[in-house]
C-alpha cells in the first residue's frame, strides 16, 4: 500500500511528466472511481492542464487552476504513463489523454483508488484534506502534540500511529519503522507512552520518512512500481515484513503478530 514516502515520489515523478500538457479527453472506464459528478468531470478537464501537483498525507492533489482533481492510491492504485494508441489494460479505470496523444491512466486492480473533482476554494472544507492530521516530515509534528494526542487512549500505540487524523502519510510499514527505531512496544497502550516515548516517534518519523523519500519509497508485494519508478527503501527495512530473520541490532528474532488487524513485525528484544 503506497504510504507517504511513495506518493510523494508519484507526486515528483509526475510533475516531470504531465506539467502543462492539455488535456483532450477523458475516458472514465470504472464511474464509481469518480466520488464528484462524473459529468461534471469529464465536462471540467477538457482544454484544462494540470499547472502543478500537491500532496496533503496520501493525498495526491492536482492543480487545475480553477478546480483541484483529488486522487487517493488506497492499497494498489498507481498511475501510468503510456501513448494513447497502446492497448488498454484490464485494471487501467480511468483515462486521461493529452493533446500529444499520451495518456495519463489510472491502474487499479481491486478497484479501491478514488478520484474527486472539487473548486479550489473548497479544498479545506473537504472531509478527506480536513480531516488529515500533521504529517511526520512537518515542523508542526512534536513530541508535546503528539503526547496530547496518545496519552488519553487505551488502545495499541501502533493503531495511533496509523489513524491518518494524528499523523497524516504514516501507513503500515513505516509505523512499524518508526516503533522499532523508538524500542517501543507494537501492543504499548496509547495511555502508557511517555513524552519521552513521544519525542523518540517524532525524531524517528522525520528521519525515516526523509529517507523513504531519498529512496524513492518501498517496493515490495503490496506496492509494486508505477511511473517506471522502483522504490530502493526497502534495503534499509529493519523489521517490517522480515518475520523469523535475525534482528540487526540484537540477533533476536522478527516476530510478527496482528495489531489491529494489520500485519505488524517488531523485535520482542529491542521492543520489550
């Protein structure tokens, strides 16, 4: 699943490709992609261009000029850039073709990606960009906010992690990063983490995610390449999906275990 690291490669990769291009047609193969009017979609982009992309958490956000085209990858979705006359693909829902006759199309094979057409003004009053918390890679992300926002609650810290309202971008993999690199516990309780467990998440989310950027993200089975990008993070994994490999700190190892019915990998020695 493509978490922060990755769609802001998505995001750069991108803009290297599709910046200023208009916009000719568009060809929307899979209408319940589309969570605005579908008329009004395929009626807004034509003679349009897309002048610049932005992210808020795994939000991708093109900029129309009068309007903003957001788009969410969710666990498989990625984006392709291909000539309009190669055949399309069986999972390609969504197709934008440029007036050079290249196409910008959507990939997704479990359908789960969403798309939204929304007037620029209206971009802080959508539930999907309002509801998202600071993301790690943020200034504003510190040890005093994010103790106010765990001290209180009784469940696994690394559910906290993952709820996109505290820490925005933050998914499955690099939660399990972040709480290896703070040697604190997957099944800690929210209400037993300390402020000095809270300044160790953020010190450990800023450099991790700086990271996963520098790398251009992590490939592996749930996030495969798109944009003929490949992700190199994966080398520099520590615990996640490396279940009975020795730890590299402690030689302990690997555990994984269900948190929250996500998939979660720790060492039982470095996290006790």
């Amino acid at each position: 699943m493509p978490e922060i690291a990755e769609v802001e490669t998505v995001r750069n990769t991108l803009k290297n490709m599709i910046l200023n291009k208009t916009i000719k047609k568009v060809n929307i193969i899979y209408p319940k992609m589309i969570e605005s009017n579908v008329d009004e979609f395929k009626k807004i982009l034509p003679g349009q261009k897309f002048i610049d992309i932005k992210r808020i958490g795994k939000w991708l956000i093109f900029d129309l000029g009068s309007h903003y085209l957001l788009s969410h990858l969710r666990m498989e979705g990625k984006f392709f850039v291909k000539k309009h006359d190669e055949e399309i693909n069986k999972h390609e829902h969504i197709i934008i073709t440029f007036s050079d006759n290249t196409d910008l199309r959507y990939h997704d094979t479990r359908k789960f990606g969403r798309m939204k057409l929304i007037k620029k003004e209206e971009l802080f009053k959508t539930p999907e960009i309002t509801k998202q918390g600071i993301e790690p890679i943020s200034d504003k992300l510190t040890s005093k906010y994010l103790y106010n926002k765990i001290h209180s609650k009784n469940i696994p810290v690394k559910t906290i992690l993952l709820d996109q309202s505290i820490i925005s971008g933050l998914g499955n993999i690099y939660a399990d990063e972040v709480l290896f690199a703070s040697h604190i516990n997957p099944l800690k309780k929210g209400k037993d983490i300390t402020l000095s467990d809270c300044e160790n998440i953020k010190d450990s989310a800023k450099k991790i995610i700086a990271e996963a950027i520098k790398y251009g993200g992590t490939t592996i089975k749930s996030y495969t390449s798109s944009l003929g990008v490949t992700g190199r993070f994966q080398q520099f994994l520590m615990v996640h999906k490396k279940e009975g490999e020795h730890c590299q700190i402690c030689n302990t190892p690997i555990v994984k275990i269900k948190v929250g019915g996500r998939s979660t990998y720790y060492c039982p020695n470095c996290q006790k």
